[in-house]
C-alpha cells in the first residue's frame, strides 16, 4: 500500500512504518502530524485517485526531528568581466515517519 501526498508543495510517494526528509514543517518534534491533501491511493483492492484530493483519506505521521541538508554551493561568473558571486545555501528539513494511511 502506498499514497502520493501534497505536503507543502511537494508531491511525495509515501509507505507506512518508513522515514522520509520533507520540507521543514511547523510542528514540534515527537509529535503527530496529519496530511489531508492525498492525491492518490493504491492497495490491494485498486486504486483510487483524487480529483484533485482524495477527502475520505488522511495519512498521519510522527515529525522525528527538525535538520539542514547539506551545503549547496552557487558560484556565479562572467569571463573578462571581473564579476564573480559566491552564495552557499542549507535547506531546512524535517524527517518524518508515516505511522498510519487511511
């Protein structure tokens, strides 16, 4: 059994009793969270897809810890002009568990 779900803009192939780095989500850590916005549903019966959510079917999940993936390096430069922009980046991640879909 898997579900694609929404979860701040990122569409997200999800299992139950497996982890998974998502965008960073306002809940605390060692709490449960839900997500609403189920696009598809695929098990041993069929599978179902929403138009464009799927509104009987929630997917709950337990946020294990708030982290930083690691370090993106954006080099920008213009031959023979002298221009040269250095930028690094960490995007924000939670990492969360799926506990229940359905």
């Amino acid at each position: 059994m898997f579900a694609i779900v929404d979860i701040l803009g990122q569409q997200i192939k999800v299992t139950e009793n497996a982890k998974y780095y998502v965008p960073k989500l306002k809940a605390e850590a060692d709490s449960e969270i839900t997500f609403d916005k189920v696009l598809v549903l695929a098990d041993d019966k069929g599978t179902k897809i929403g138009t464009p959510y799927l509104d009987t079917i929630k997917v709950t999940a337990k946020v294990i810890a708030h982290l930083k993936d690691e370090k993106v390096t954006v080099f920008k430069k213009k031959r023979r002009k002298g221009y040269q922009k250095l930028n690094n980046h960490r995007q924000q991640l939670s990492r969360i568990e799926v506990t229940k879909i359905g």
